[in-house]
DNA sequence: GACGCGGTGAGCACTATGATCAGCTCGTCC
DNA sequence: GGACGAGCTGATCATAGTGCTCACCGCGTC
C-alpha cells in the first residue's frame, strides 16, 4: 500500500483530534480549502486507509471487560479449518499467523474471570489446536496510538 | 462501565456498516426517531464507548505494513520507567502488562524486515529489559472484529 | 397517583454537503 | 520553451442534515 503523504497524515491528524468534525471545520483546521479535504477523504476511504469502524469500540462497553492473548501451537497442514473453528468464537475478536515458536496468536475479550477460562478451553478444544497458553491482559501500558507516525507523516 | 444496551447495540452495527452515515441515515436504518439516535450518539461518546480514531487507521498507508508483537521480561521494579522508554519509541503502538510467564507485551510496526531488527534492538536496549522475544505477524486470519458480539448484544 | 425517564414528532434557524466550474500553480516530458 | 496533466482553489448551486427546543406520551417506580 502506497503511504499517505503529509497532508492526508495532517488530515488525519486532525480527525483524531475531533473524529466528528465536519468537512468544514477540518478544513479550516489543516489550512486547506473544503473541496480539497473533501477530495482526499474520498481518496482516503476509497484506499482502504480506514479500517472498520468496529476498532474503535470498546469491548468493555459490550460487556467484555477481560481481554487475554491466548497462543497457539496448531497442526499446519489443518491451519484454515482451524482458523475458521476460531472465527465461529464470538469473543475471539482477533487471530494472527506468527513467524516464531508459536503459530497463532488469538486475541479475545470476555465478560469474567470465569469466562474467559471457558473461552480459553474452546480454543483449545479446536481439532488441529495442539497447545495453548493464555495470558491475561492486566493493564494497557501504553494505549494504541499511532500519533508519533502520523506525525513524522506529517512533518515529511 | 456499563453494557450498552440492545438498542445501542444495533446503533453501533449500523455505524459499522456505514461509518460516515449521517444521523438521519442510521436513524432509519435502526427504525428510531433521528431525535433519539442523536441522543444516545452523544451518550455514547461521552461515556467513551467509542476509543480513539487513531484505531481505524491501517499502519500500512503510514508506510509501516509489517507489524510484530515483541514479548518483553522487564525488572518490575523499573515499571514506569520501562513504560516511559516503550513510549517514545515512535513505531511502538501498544504495551499491555500481562499475567503470566512474560511481562510486557509490546506491539510494534514496522517500515521493513531491518527497521524492525533495529526497534526490536531499541526495545532491549531500554534500562530495565531484560529479555525480548520478537514474532512477526505474517498474515492476520482472523481481522479484528466485534460483530459477533454486537449481535449478541443487540437481540438482548 | 405523582414522578422521572426515555422515546416521539414537529418546528426552527443555521450549516454542511456534494457536485460542478474555471482559474491557477506546479512539476514533467518532449 | 512550451504543452501537458495533476492537484488546489474559491465560487456557485440546490438539497439535505444539524443542533436545538418544545409539548406530548407511555412506562415503570416509589
């Protein structure tokens, strides 16, 4: 994917700031004329910049305050009927393939402590799971961020 | 924090489905009086239901497409300051405290294979880490997703 | 039965939207 | 040098959405 350039990086810098600007108001705040910031919004979205909306929920506000990565050693040769088994996981909300000792990383959310053990037996339960070992999520350090990117964007 | 209830439910599925719709829009869409959806669209937003925008945004079209999740065992004595250090490394996007074997979970992103080799460095560096464990995430299987339980939530 | 809460529909002035246009300034290419 | 295309600009337009306030109503609570 072709990288955004200064200006998109400052526009959405200042979408960050305040997600439910208006076209006008983004405008005035990155220096631009309306057209233009309407112009690459449109240019934005189309590129797929912009992921689902769904990433900005929290899972607590759905009742899912526990969050855990649970990591996986699966049988290769069964890896896309396990991944489809995990899909079929309501609080499985995320699973990556990992270069390293383990195969999968799967994240998920849950409403309790007790939960969350019966989520982690499901993953486990999965045909094609072999091992699994969980780790709760205790505190985000450091909340997602990607504003010391969008800022060297926007400095470019 | 409170559970959002069925009806927020179905608000957020339909933001979901169109992230730019107006209010008139998704009040249609959910069958409500725009009056109502504007209503609880605010409540919403002020009870941080809704994180920040900066989630949406796909690393990739900042020029970073390879992302890694560096698990690190640090003097927990040297917390903070870890914490601090983490934080300004620009490429790192989250640090979560995990209860289990290891202590930090620090996701990065990364412009290329020798960028990461280089952040992954600059995370063992910092004073108080004591070991690191890199693993690249080679293909997301599962993309991040909380419709399940917004479906879930929504025919409460 | 009084109360408060949340949803409703209506109305209002104000503002934003999306589309289109010609004009302008770049940098690129021949 | 000159033609070209791309991108930003400021203008205009009709249409639509916004934010707000109001009175009203159904419902569960005390």
């Amino acid at each position: 994917m072709e990288p955004v350039d200064a200006v998109d990086a400052r526009l959405l810098q200042a979408l960050g700031a305040e997600p439910r600007a208006t076209v006008v108001a983004l405008a005035e705040r990155v220096g631009l004329a309306r057209n233009t910031v309407q112009a690459r919004l449109t240019r934005l979205e189309s590129r797929g910049v912009l992921g689902d909306f769904a990433r900005r929920i929290d899972p607590a506000a759905l009742g899912h305050p526990l969050r855990a990565y649970v990591t996986t050693r699966v049988d290769q040769r069964r890896l896309a009927e396990v991944t489809e088994a995990l899909a079929r996981i309501p609080e499985v909300v995320e699973v990556v393939g990992l270069a390293g000792d383990d195969d999968l990383l799967v994240q998920v959310v849950a409403r309790s402590a007790d939960a969350l053990y019966t989520i982690a037996g499901s993953v486990l339960a999965v045909p094609g799971v072999e091992r699994t070992s969980t780790a709760l999520v205790m505190r985000q350090l450091v909340p997602f961020r990607l504003d010391p990117l969008l800022e060297r964007q926007a400095s470019t």
